[in-house]
C-alpha cells in the first residue's frame, strides 16, 4: 500500500469521509469485480460491494494497522459472499448465463469466444478455495502474501491453491489449445 493510501486510511479512521470516498474510488471495481467472480452475477456483486464498503466504513476505527487495510477490506468482502451464499439470495442463482453471439465471423473469432466461455464456466464450476485466490490473483493482481492475509492462510498454501486452480483452468480449456483434439 502507497503511503498516500495509508494516510486515507488514517484519515478515513478518524471520521474523515473525504478520505474514505477516496478509498471506495480506488478499491470499488477491484472488490465488485472479485464478487462478481465468485458469485457469477454482476447485480449480486455490486449489492455485495456496497455491503462491504458499508461494514468497512463502521468497522474501520477497530483497524488495528493501516497497512492491512486491503486485506481487511477483502475479507470483509468474503465474508459477505460466504453469508450470501448460505443465504436465500443465492439460491435463485444458477451461475453465469452464456448468450452465444449471433454475429458470423472469421472462425478464429468463433475459437476465441468459444475459448472465453469455456474459460468463464470453467472459473465458475472451480471449487470455492481455488475460485477465490485465482480471481485474486488474476483480477486483482494480489501477491500471494496479500493473498495469504485476506484469506487468513500461509502464504504457501495461497501460492499451492493458485497453482491447483490454474492446473484445474488448464485441463478445462486444453481443447481450445490444441484444435486437432476437439
């Protein structure tokens, strides 16, 4: 963390809701698009954020050290998708819905999609523990000890399940890899 940021998190623990906005605006799309992630559903995910920021914006004056501040964030944000998934929202869910584009195209464009929706659905059906630290690993560009400390694991365990989901992604999509296999 910058130390502009550790001074908007000092700022924001006395009250200071400049400061905190200034916070929301750095880490909003980084927190929605994680929930988005793991929830399948960008609807869900934005009122999930909102929750978060919520909890975030009572609970920071307890924030013991300045510099956790983005792991406590995405910690509160998986204890909300852990709620949420128990909860009843979460059952009139089904995972992402794919639309097939109707537009003709080159057939490395076709490839491609069929690639990415390969992709998402494999990111979607991959068991909770490997879904969280990859989409922090690969949408929030999260170190594995940043990782560690959201998920209260070791830094090496964060670094094993990284590997495992991203060995799990590869045996999913190795058709789009290799066209002579399909």
């Amino acid at each position: 963390m910058e130390d502009h940021e550790r001074e908007f998190v000092r700022r924001a623990r006395a009250g200071d809701r400049v400061a905190f906005a200034a916070l929301v605006d750095r880490y909003w799309n980084l927190v929605r698009a994680w929930l988005a992630g793991l929830t399948g559903w960008h609807d869900e995910a934005e009122d999930l954020a909102q929750e978060v920021f919520l909890k975030a914006w009572v609970g920071l004056p307890t924030l013991a050290d300045e510099a956790a501040f983005v792991a406590w964030l995405f910690r509160i944000a998986r204890n909300e998708f852990l709620a949420f998934s128990r909860s009843q929202r979460s059952v009139r869910r089904h995972g992402l819905s794919e639309t097939p584009d109707a537009r003709p195209g080159p057939p490395e464009q076709a490839q491609e999609a069929e690639g990415a929706a390969a992709l998402r659905t494999a990111i979607a059906t991959l068991p909770l523990i490997y879904r969280e630290v990859y989409l922090l690993w690969t949408h929030d560009s999260m170190s594995y000890p940043e990782i560690a400390r959201v998920l209260n694991i070791t830094e090496e365990v964060a670094r094993w399940r990284v590997c495992e989901a991203r060995r799990r992604l590869a045996c999913a999509v190795q058709p789009f890899w290799e066209p002579d296999s399909r």
